[in-house]
C-alpha cells in the first residue's frame, strides 16, 4: 500500500498531497484515515502505545502535542509529513 503524504506547506503541489495549516485540520486527516484503514481509536492507541484519550484529543486538533507523537500516529497509519522550510 503507497504511503500517504502529508504536507505542512500549502505551496506544496502534488496530486496526492494534502495541505494542513491547523493541528484541527490534521486531526481530521488522522480520523479520516484511520477510518480508511477500518481501525478503531482503541487499535490505533494501542498499536502507539498512547491512551485512547491521547488518540482522540489529537483527531479533535489538540494544539499541544509533541512532534514524535504525531510521527508516531503518521507511520502506523502508513502516512509521511513533509515540512517544507525555506530560507531568507
């Protein structure tokens, strides 16, 4: 199964990647693509290792979650994060 991209820069273009500005945004892609993948918010907590609590505050787009967290999530749901960042 191809691997999903996610990419934090809206400038990014490419069919298959989605742009997401807000951690709200982002949640719903994880939802989405849980949801894709016929898992539960208990499997994917438990395929983690993070409480269900956790699952869930970040599909609604907690705003505080640290970046190794969110990775985690993105790869046993077979997705990437791209951040594009450019210099001055």
């Amino acid at each position: 199964m191809p691997r999903r991209r996610l990419s934090l820069d809206p400038r990014y273009e490419t069919p298959a990647d989605t742009r997401v500005l807000r951690m709200a945004e982002f949640g719903a892609l994880v939802r989405q693509r849980r949801k894709e993948l016929g898992m539960t918010q208990r499997e994917l907590a438990r395929l983690t290792g993070f409480s269900m609590r956790l699952v869930g505050e970040i599909e609604r787009g907690k705003e505080h979650v640290a970046a190794d967290k969110l990775l985690a999530i993105l790869d046993v749901l077979n997705m990437t994060m791209v951040v594009h960042v450019e210099g001055k």
